[in-house]
C-alpha cells in the first residue's frame, strides 16, 4: 500500500451493522497516514455524528470516533478503493444509485446485507465492478442518532469472492483485522452465506407470518414444526442451487435460537409490527421465486410469503 495515496473504505448505512464496522475501522485507523474512512449516511444520524462523532457501546467498551468523512452525497465522499454496504436490502439500488461518481473503475463493493441476492443485484448495476459476497454475525442496534449499541458477544465477519483479487481480499482481510474486527476471509463465502441465509430467512418469514416471538415459536409444537418444514424447503433450494448446506444445519440453528432470550425476534418482524417498509422480498421472495425457477416445491414459504405481501409496504 503506497503512502503516496491513501486506501479509502467508505461504509454506506451507519446502522448497528454499518456503525459497528465503521467505529472499529475510523478509531484505528483515525490518524492513519494509508488508510482513510467516510461514513455514508443522512439526517438526524450524519448531522449527529458531524457534531460530536458515533457513539459504539458494547459490553466490553464504549468509544467515540470521528471519521476522516461524513456525507450523504457522493460529490463529498469522491471515488473510494471499497465500499462496504450495511444497508437495508430494500434500499441497494437507490443507495448505490446516488453513489455512482464514487465507485471508480478500480473500487471494489462488498455488500453485508441480509439474504444473498446482495451480489448479483450489484452486478447487474454495476456490471464492470468488482463485487465481493460477506456477511456478518452481530446483534447490533441504532438507538439514537449518532448511538450505536451491540449487545451480543459476536460479531464474526466473513468475506469473499470466487473471482475476486486475490492481493486486494488479502489486503482487505488485514485492514479488518489490525482494526480489532473478527473478520475472516473464507474460500467457500457462497456457501457461508447460505448458512446465515438458511437462519435469517427461515426465522423472520415465521416470526412474521405468525407475529410471534422466537421463544414463542420454539414453545409451542405445532409452530417449532413450521420452523423446522421451512428450514427442509430452503435446504431444497440450496441443493437445487448446487449449495450443499451441512446436514446438521437445522439442529444447530434450532440449538442458537433456543439460547436467544424467549422474547428475541426478527428485525423483519420489528419492521412490519412499526408498519414500515421491509425485506420480505429478500428474505422470503428470493426463496419463492428461486424454487419455482428450479422446480422445487416450496409450498410454505409460497403461502407465507403471499400473505405476508399482502400486508407489507
């Protein structure tokens, strides 16, 4: 890395995801001489964090950090090496839309969104970029403008890219880890994925269909069976894919939530219980629309998804 021009990272959506991963980067390297951090973010959020920096708590640490950048437009963020999306996966086309002069021919794109259309999305926008697939272990929260807490004990990052620059994801993985991040470049990133995936989306789809806590769900015998016939379809679609999900998979999933406080839910369900807008078509859609495509019968996730549409935004 030359010091003649700094490696810019911007983090685009300061959220419990976004914020976490850009406090850790713009504390360490704050007074760096290679490595320059900008946060993307807008209103009440960015204004606070110009006047008085990101607040992280944790429950090891609280910190305040000032990031070398903070802006909503692309004009002030100016091209960058990677950028690092934490946004909801509603927002990916408008959010990088509005980035478009700061995505130069050399930066690379790495998205930690919830469910795995992320990539393919990114590439059909931008098709001569360089895209990464990641995703993130982390149980993070904006809790006020220019506050964000992490209440969990992981925050375990993995990244990667068939295709990718074997030099740059090198790179990438030590800029992470220097910043005190648990980040790990994996080999098999496509199947990393999934495995959230098979968690995230079989939980928020229940979660919201039934309007009921994971606790709740686990509870009751008819509802754990739901769970566990959701997680058999999207497995399914996975295999039809030509991912192969480990075969304890479900165990493991059912033995992580049944060790979340019994009231612990979804952010998809937060969502729809405020009434805003949602995922659904991420966490729930995608695995409609690729069983059918496949040929795979998914008549749950069908049923779900078509009455969850009816009554999301």
């Amino acid at each position: 890395m030359s010091s003649m021009k700094k490696f810019r990272i911007a983090v685009l959506g300061i959220g419990g995801v976004g914020g976490y991963i850009g406090a850790k980067l713009a504390l360490y390297y704050e007074n760096s001489h290679d490595v320059e951090v900008a946060f993307v973010c807008r209103g009440a959020h960015e204004g606070a964090i110009r006047e008085k920096g990101l607040r992280l708590i944790t429950p090891d640490e609280e910190m305040t950090v000032r990031p070398a950048v903070v802006s909503s437009k692309a004009s002030v963020i100016g091209v960058v090496d990677l950028l690092i999306c934490c946004i909801k996966s509603y927002d990916l086309e408008s959010s990088l839309g509005e980035l478009k002069s700061s995505i130069g021919p050399g930066t690379v794109i790495l998205p930690l969104l919830n469910g795995v259309d992320g990539p393919e999305r990114i590439r059909k926008q931008f098709p001569g970029a360089e895209v990464w697939e990641g995703c993130i272990y982390i149980v993070s929260r904006l809790t006020a403008p220019g506050v964000v807490t992490e209440t969990g004990n992981i925050h375990k990052l993995f990244f990667g890219a068939d295709k990718g620059d074997a030099a740059k994801l090198l790179q990438a993985e030590a800029l992470f880890v220097q910043a005190g991040m648990d980040a790990h470049l994996s080999p098999h990133i496509v199947r990393t994925n999934w495995e959230k995936f098979h968690f995230i989306s079989t939980i928020a789809t229940l979660t919201s269909f039934l309007n009921k806590s994971i606790g709740e769900i686990l509870a009751d015998v008819v509802h754990k069976k739901m769970l566990e016939d959701l997680m058999d379809e999207l497995r399914a679609v996975a295999g039809a894919k030509g991912i192969d999900l480990p075969n304890d998979i479900a165990v493991k999933a059912l033995e992580r939530m049944a060790s979340l406080p019994f009231d612990t839910t979804s952010s998809m369900h937060s969502d729809f219980k405020r009434g805003g807008r949602t995922e659904l078509e991420s966490l729930t859609g995608y695995v409609v629309r690729e069983a059918k495509a496949a040929g795979v019968n998914a008549p749950l996730y069908e049923m779900m998804y078509e009455v969850l549409k009816a009554g999301s935004k």
